[in-house]
C-alpha cells in the first residue's frame, strides 16, 4: 500500500510531515481525476474523480478489469455525472 501511495509512511498509518513524492502512476492517475473534475465542471476532486482517471488510465489495472466487466469510461462517467445531480 505504501509504495502503491508513493508517500512514507511513519508509525501507525500516519503520514509524516511534508512532501508526499507520487511516484509517476499515482501522479498521472491524480492529473486524470483533475481532467474529470474540470469536464464535468466540478470544483473538488472527490474519490468518484479518481475513479473515472484509474479507468482513463488505459495501461493500468482498473481500466482492464472495468474494460473486461464491459463498462467504458464513458458509461462510468455519465453514472458520475447523474449521481452528482441527484445529490446536487
């Protein structure tokens, strides 16, 4: 979990002060959630965002597994987009 994060971790689960160094999946994944947000004109990157930039994410794991389960990015993000106006 550590290394999947990039940052250290210090006793307990509790992250130490500072600069967390993404490695570059995590960073890219993290741009794509930003890229989400912004499309859909949402001002808070939310856990839904980060979903939507793992699955836009073509060479990582969840996109494969949600790609072999047969739901498309675009198919998750108009799920996204309608939960948010519900809850809107």
């Amino acid at each position: 979990m550590e290394s999947a994060l990039g940052g250290p971790l210090a006793d307990a689960g509790r992250w130490t002060a500072g600069h967390i160094p993404f490695d570059k999946d995590s960073k890219r994944v993290l741009e794509l959630a930003l890229r989400e947000a912004i499309s859909l004109g949402h001002k808070e990157i939310g856990t839904e965002h980060v979903l939507l930039g793992l699955i836009r994410d073509a060479s990582g794991p969840v996109a494969a597994a949600f790609g072999e389960a047969g739901i498309t990015l675009a198919a998750a993000r108009a799920a996204v987009a309608e939960a948010s106006k519900r809850a809107g």
